[in-house]
C-alpha cells in the first residue's frame, strides 16, 4: 500500500520535512517513491510547497495521505 507522509530531514532541534509517496511498510527515513513537496516549520509563518498535480495522481493511484499531509493540503487549499 503507497502512502503520502512526511520524511523528516534537517538536523538536531531544526527539522525540515519532505513529503514524498512511499511504501507503508518502509521506514520513515528510508526510500521513497516520488517527492511532491515540502514543509519548514521553522519559518516565522511556516513554509508549505506541494505540487497539488503530482498529489491528485497519486491520490487518483489510491494512495492514503497521512493526517498531517491531509492538514497541510487543507492550509495550502485555503491560500489559493
């Protein structure tokens, strides 16, 4: 089963996140299937960049976005 989640990157104390499509059995860190975009929350107004066509395909392939991935589409939804 393919999922859309959050791969956590960046170091100690300053995380980034990449949100890719990925296997449900693989690891948080490990490979991913395809990066649709990204979040920094260590901005003063946090930065989202998800590539919505990218998103919809692999929504239309049946793949599950995560809660945190489902909020985050919401937030970028509500600016445009």
């Amino acid at each position: 089963m393919v999922v859309i989640r959050l791969t956590r990157m960046g170091t100690k104390h300053r995380p980034f996140y990449r949100i890719v499509t990925t296997d449900k059995r693989r690891p948080r860190e490990s490979r991913y299937i395809d990066l649709i975009g990204y979040y920094n929350p260590m901005r003063e107004k946090p930065e989202i960049k998800i590539d919505l066509d990218k998103y919809n395909e692999w929504i239309k392939k049946g793949a599950k976005p995560s809660e945190t991935v489902k909020s985050l589409i919401k937030k970028v939804k509500s600016e445009n």
